[in-house]
C-alpha cells in the first residue's frame, strides 16, 4: 500500500464487539514508539496480524497491545475483527482485496527493534468498555501499523 499517513485512513472508529461490550476509537498517537514502550513497560501482552494482498502492495503488520492479565482468545479476536475492518477500509480504498492472517504472539523485543528501523508507523488507542455486574470496566488497547520489509520474517513483528 503506498506510504499511508493519514490515521484517517488506517483505523476504524468504534465499533461493537458482540456480546462483549463496545471499542471505542480514543485517540491516534503521534508518538508510537513511545506510546508501545509505555504498554510494555506496564507488561502489556502484543499479538500480530499480517494485512496482505495478492498485489504488488507491500504488507503490512498489525500489532494489537493489550493488558496482561487479560484472556489472549478474547484479544485475539478483538484483533481479528480491528484488522478485519481495516483490510476493509484499504480494500474500499484502493479498489482490491486485502487479508488479514491469523493472529500470532508477538515479542516485545521484536516489535521494539522493528520500530526503531521503522519510520511509518501508524498508531491508535482504543478503549473496550464493559459492564459486568453493574460495573464498567474500562481496558487500553495500543494497535500498531507499519510496512513489512522484504526482510522480516512472516508471522513475527
């Protein structure tokens, strides 16, 4: 995809996640890298979905941070559908069919290393509000977006 900087255009806005409550688009952040290094300073987990096309478009890589504590398989499928609505979005963009893959556990070390080679890197904060037993519950999420070079290994950010 050619070199997108417009956060308009890379990420949804909110959306209901089934059951589970509503993810709210909170805001894009024009310091990524130092936005991610406070997600995995607090111990944020990271998983990673490859967006691609069958195209000449380089693809890109999705990075979904979010609380340790929390079940993996609910996130994991928060990210699915975050990186499903955005190969939609490029899709209707760009006239063509993008993918998402599976979601993959991503290291923080890797995702730190990639940033720091990386110089589009396309950031949003959202917010997954749920009310369990009269009470609301308020959960950060960091999604990542930057280029995959020819170099990288698939599956790992």
């Amino acid at each position: 995809m050619s070199e997108h900087k417009s956060e308009t255009h890379q990420f949804p806005g909110s959306f209901e996640f089934y059951h589970l409550g509503q993810v709210k688009s909170h805001e894009a952040q024009s310091a990524p890298k130092a936005k991610f290094e406070a997600f995995a300073q607090a111990g944020s987990k990271f998983l990673s979905f490859r967006v691609f096309t069958d195209s000449e478009e380089r693809p890109w890589l999705m990075v979904l941070g979010f609380p340790q504590a929390l079940e993996s398989e609910v996130y994991a499928e928060l990210g699915n559908v975050l990186a499903s609505q955005v190969a939609n979005l490029w899709a209707k963009e760009k006239g063509q069919v993008w993918l998402v893959s599976p979601p993959s556990t991503a290291q923080t070390s890797v995702i730190a290393e990639t940033l720091s080679r990386e110089s589009v890197v396309v950031a949003q904060t959202y917010i997954h509000e749920q009310e369990l037993a009269g009470e609301l519950y308020r959960v950060p999420l960091l999604c990542l977006l930057f280029p995959i070079r020819e170099t990288q290994e698939e599956g790992h950010a």
